[in-house]
C-alpha cells in the first residue's frame, strides 16, 4: 500500500542529550554527597519529570524544575 515510509527525527534534541546526560551525571554525584544512591536519584528524577510532564512539558527548563524538586525530596 504503501510506497515510502518517512520517520522525522528531532536533530536538536539528539545534538543536546548529551548536556542533559552530563546534567543527570552531577546531579548523581552532588546527592551522592547527601547519601544518595546514583540509581535510586536517576530512577527518582525520572518518576518526578514523568508526572511534571503536563505541567512543565519537555526541555531545559522542565528538567531543572524536575531535578530541583527530586533533590528536595531525597535529602
């Protein structure tokens, strides 16, 4: 039925995960400081920008407001 199939990438966002990686990356480390285990505030962060989604949607800005608030809640 069909003749092509066209998938559309967002560039930008690839080209940027790896400052989000490297944000994520000293999150870990600075709550390691409070006792933290790196999983358990990588797992956290990602619990808290799920249910932020509709409230902050997707970007820098949601996933600061989304680590500010893990790290509240761990230490």
């Amino acid at each position: 039925m069909f003749d092509v199939i066209a998938f559309d990438a967002d560039d930008t966002l690839w080209e940027n995960q790896a400052f989000y990686d490297q944000n994520e990356a000293t999150f870990q480390t600075v709550l390691q400081g409070y006792g933290v285990d790196p999983d358990e505030a990588d797992r956290r962060l990602y619990q808290t920008e799920l249910r932020n989604m509709d409230i902050y949607g997707y970007g820098a800005r949601a996933h600061t407001m989304s680590m500010i608030e893990t790290a509240i809640e761990l230490t």
